[in-house]
C-alpha cells in the first residue's frame, strides 16, 4: 500500500513506479518494451501456457507456466511490513525447471541511467532523478546474478520441490536483512494480514469470489502513510488506441475516493474512510473559494504539472504519454456530493464527527449554497467549455441532502434551513431545466439534447423514486443511444458535446455496472442480473478491469480502476439484496409488477 507493481502472465513486471504509485517509473515496458525497462522472472525452457490466480482472499500473485516436461511457478507479494519490498519466489513444481531472471531498470521514466554496482548478494542500481537527488534501490537474490551493460542476469537450475527467490529493496538493506528465513516469514505474514482484513468484511451471498477481488484491488489502491486513494494504478494508456486520450490517474481524486470509501463502507471497512477524511480535511483550509481541489498528489501536494514524454513509444503507439493532469486545475461541483455521501455514509457506522471535521464541512456546505449554479468541466472533467452539467447539479443536491442528514442525526450546529431551501431549488432547478420532453429523458447540461450516462445516478443516490415516469422513460433512452447488450457510453461526443479531444472512446466500465444497479432498482432484476453475469466475461482472467472497454471487448485506458470495482461492488450487493428478499433495505419494494421489460423496452 505504497505502490503497485503490475506483472504479466509471462512473469513480467513491466510497470513499476517506485518509491510510491505516483512516483516516476523504474520499469515502464508496458509503455515501450525497449526503453522503457522490465523486471522479468520466468520459466525459460520448452513451449509453455501460462496462468495466473491469485492466492485465495489475498493479494498474492501466482504465476505458473506449465509445459511438456513439467511445471514452474513464481510468486509474487510486497510485504505488509513498511519496507516497500518486492519478493518474488521461483518454484520447480513438476520435473526439473529452469528459470531466467532478467533485469533492466529504467529509472526515473527511462530519462535516467542507471548505474550498477555488484555488492554481497545482489546488485545496488542507483541514479539521479530529475530533481537532482541521488536514488537507489539493491535487488538481493538465492542466486548469483551477472552485470552486462546496464542488465542483471541470471540462470536458474532448480530441480522438482527446489525453490529460489529475488527481491527488491529500497535503498540499501540494514535491521532487516534478506534471506530465506525472511521470505518465508513475510509470506506467512502478508498472507495472515489480507486474510485478517477479508475476513472482517461482510459480503453478499452471490458472486462472493468477484467483489472481495474487487475489494483488495481498491485496498491496494489507499496509501497506508497518507490515508490518499488513487483513482488507478497507471498513467499513459490509451481510451483510444493510437489516441491522445491518454492519462495520469496515479493521483486522489476526491471523487474516486468518495466512492471507494463508499464502496468500502458497503462492506464494513471504516477504517479506510477514517482515513481518508483525515486526509481531505487537512486539504479543506480556507485556501480559494471552497477549500477543495478535485485531486490531490498522493501526499497531498496540490500541483501535478502536466507534461508528455516523447521518448517512449506509448502503448500500441499513443501518443503523447502525459504525466501529470492538468484537470486539477479543473472546477467540478459534483466532488462535493460524492464527499458528502462518503461521510455520511461512515458516520452512520462511526458516530458523530469531531467538531473540527464538522466546522469545516459546514463552511464547505455553506459555499456551496451559495455557488451550486456555477459551470463546471462535469463529471468526466471535460477539456472543451464550462458548462452547467447534469451531474455537478445532482451531486450538489447531494451534499447538500446528506449534511442536512449528518446535522439531523447527530444534533450538530448547522444552517439547515439554508441548506434545505438551496437543495429543493436544486431539486426544482434539475426537473425544469435539464428534462428534454423530445427526448423524454434528462439530458448532459442544461438545454441540452444530449444523454450522459450519469443519469443513471439518480436512482443510485435517490434523487428520483425508481418507478416515476420520468425515470422510467430516461433509463429507455439511456437504453436506446448508449447502451450495447451490457456495454454502456458515457456519452456521445457530438458538435453539441464537444469534449475537446480526438477519437471516439470505448464504453466506460463504471457505468456499465450503473446500468446493472439502475435496471434492478427499476425492477428489471432478471435483465440486471444476466447483464451483470456478461460483465464478468469482460474482466481479465484475476477478475480486474479497466477504465473503458472496446466494441471487441479489449481493455482500454488506465488499469486496474477503481471506479469500475467499487461500482461492481454496489450493483452486486443491491442484487444479492433483491434476490435475497432483504427487505430490510431502505431501498427495497416489489418488483413483480416491473419484471415485463416491455414496460421500459
């Protein structure tokens, strides 16, 4: 919970930013498989099939290559003791194996040269950043390596049941050394921990396997120094192959992390949305019109400068990499709402907030009453004009709706009336001035004639009673422009809509899993279920996703996402609450007179 490695089935980490997960890269051959550096451990004889799984309610990585004369096996874990180690274990399970370790650390990017100098037991790879400062980390090995150029190799004869491991370490090692005894350890202990945390959730009945996966990706995205949540794993991978549509998301959105914490919440873990407000109070000064960026650096730094690096290939070839992102400089109303539901939804497991936390937001509040009509970037942070977006309106409503409920349950000090008569004008302002009778459907900004998947929000945050028409006649449009079989669009870009950029994106995953929620809140709990079944068939083979899907089901844009786990998480607890029959729900009412979709269809 510093950074994240990802590794493919082949063994290779090829995408690693160190020392935290938007920090620059060490190895970045995801991005170009030449310059931009892997560290590779795999089974190096014989025609092989791989597969990967991941050690059961853990975030423990097996990657096992089976062949004609036998099967090897590596494994893959950061201990869960603040060193910020990468440990991988070779195994011989059938027969004899031999593995190949190859190491090409590009630090810094791949703008930096690394230096390499052998010392007892491993290999020290040290180099200057950007910055100026020196920087090292020493990877240690049960197996003598070789330096060629600026490579570390080595080959590995293991017989059947024999083992060997590798690992990387920050900096130099000194209280804790390396050897067997401590890989051992470790294992057992990272182990212990991710069952100790699984086990204190509470998951639904059905599809148990996918959301305590999707719980532990979100876990692996919270920084356990800064309480921060990044919105994803990556920075640079395309939403359009060969596309400009290519992002940093290794930082803390507000709203990202609100859902995360509102996903988490759904399944009993506070101690992260604890966290995590502590994080953003400490943002909300009095800094600015309201306190509040719509992302912070994961130790809550407020600058990410936006910048390209031409000397990598890019994914498939898309151009430009950026680093950085410029929308922090963006304004979006609807942080508000997301934050606002998060908190409320940890202080009704937690009790009342500290009267700090609370006096600062009810001066954010007390903006926002005063500022809920100004134009924003929208949802999806928008590169072409201010406008007066569907979605910060709904959110604001929002905030505003869940502090009057904080201040209610909790007998706290507060401008309720203020905030009740700016709310209702919201409510008014959102059916009079953004529903489209032509369309019969609430459209993306206000006069507009455009759909945007956020509607599908509306029932999710009970802005709208599932079964009014002019819901019903909303989800049949939003059906009808961006829904295909269970792949939904956020929107379509049009001359109407212009977002500013190039190239027409894949379908958002997030709002895939919306549609799911949306239809079983609206009664159509069969066609929610089947659709949620199909969404599974898109995940990888560890049931992770991505930001977007294309039309032929590949991933696109930055991975693993959060948004799209934490929206799984929901529409699969609201499903297993509906087939269940849980009518202790606040939410539930019959569906026996909604299940014909000709009704909607």
């Amino acid at each position: 919970m510093k950074t994240i490695a990802l590794v493919a089935q082949d063994g290779t980490i090829d995408f690693l930013s160190h020392p935290r997960i938007d920090s620059p890269t060490l190895f970045a051959g995801l991005l170009d498989p030449e310059k931009g550096g892997v560290f590779k451990l795999h089974v190096e004889d014989g025609t092989l099939a791989y597969r990967q799984i991941y050690l059961p309610d853990t975030n423990i990585l097996i990657s096992r290559f089976l062949g004609d004369e036998g099967i090897g096996e590596v494994c893959d874990y950061m201990p869960i003791d603040g060193t910020g180690r990468i440990v991988r274990r070779a195994k011989a399970i059938v027969g004899a194996k031999t593995f190949r370790l190859t190491v090409t650390a590009r630090p810094d990017y791949a703008r930096a040269k690394a230096k390499l100098t052998a010392v007892d037991g491993g290999v020290v790879i040290a180099w200057r950043g950007e910055d100026g400062e020196d920087q090292q980390v020493t990877l240690y090995a049960s197996c003598p390596l070789t330096i060629d150029g600026d490579v570390i190799d080595a080959t590995i004869e293991l017989e059947e049941g024999e083992d060997c491991w590798v690992v990387l370490c920050p900096g130099l090692v000194d209280d804790r050394p390396v050897s067997h005894h401590y890989v051992k350890r470790s294992f057992s202990r990272t182990r212990d921990y991710w069952h100790k945390w699984v086990n204190r959730g509470s998951y639904p009945t059905f599809w148990r396997e996918l959301v305590v996966r999707s719980a532990l990706t979100l876990k692996l995205l919270t920084s356990s120094e800064f309480g921060s949540i990044a919105a994803a794993a990556t920075f640079g991978l395309p939403e359009v192959l060969g596309g400009e549509r290519n992002w940093d998301y290794r930082y803390c959105w507000v709203r990202d992390s609100a859902f995360t914490l509102y996903g988490l919440s759904r399944l009993g873990y506070y101690d992260e949305a604890e966290a995590f407000i502590h994080f953003l109070m400490e943002r909300a000064v009095e800094v600015g019109e309201s306190g509040l960026q719509i992302m912070y650096r994961m130790d809550g730094g407020d600058e990410m400068i936006e910048r390209s690096l031409d000397h990598l290939e890019g994914y498939a070839g898309s151009q430009p990499i950026r680093i950085g992102n410029a929308a922090y400089q963006q304004r979006q109303m609807d942080i508000y709402g997301e934050f606002l539901d998060a908190i409320y939804i940890a202080t009704k497991a937690r009790g009342k907030p500290t009267t700090a936390v609370w006096n600062k937001i009810s001066r954010i509040v007390d903006w926002l009453s005063d500022n809920w009509t100004l134009p924003d970037r929208g949802i999806w942070e928008s590169r072409g004009e201010p406008k007066e977006y569907l979605s910060s309106r709904l959110m604001c409503w929002v905030a505003l709706d869940r502090a009057m409920k904080i201040a209610d349950i909790h007998s706290l000090p507060a401008n309720v009336d203020r905030w009740r008569s700016e709310r209702d004008k919201i409510q008014k302002t959102i059916v009079e001035e953004f529903w489209n009778p032509e369309l019969g459907a609430f459209t993306q900004f206000k006069g507009s004639s455009t759909l945007d998947a956020v509607v599908l929000l509306m029932p999710l945050v009970k802005f709208i009673n599932p079964r009014d028409p002019m819901w019903t006649s909303t989800l049949k449009a939003v059906r009808e422009h961006l829904v295909r079989d269970c792949l939904v669009k956020r929107y379509l870009n049009t001359r109407e809509n212009d977002d500013g950029l190039g190239g027409e994106e894949g379908a958002f995953t997030i709002c895939s899993f919306w549609y799911v929620e949306a239809l079983a809140r609206t009664g159509f709990v069969a066609e929610a279920r089947l659709l949620f079944e199909k969404l599974h068939t898109y995940a990888n083979h560890l049931g992770l996703f991505s930001e977007e899907l294309s039309e032929t089901g590949d991933h696109l844009g930055n991975f693993p996402q959060g948004l799209t786990h934490l929206s799984l998480i929901s529409a699969a607890i609201w499903l297993d609450r509906t087939l269940n029959g849980d009518r202790a729900d606040p939410g539930y009412f019959e569906f026996k007179m909604m299940e014909d979709p000709d009704a909607i269809y």
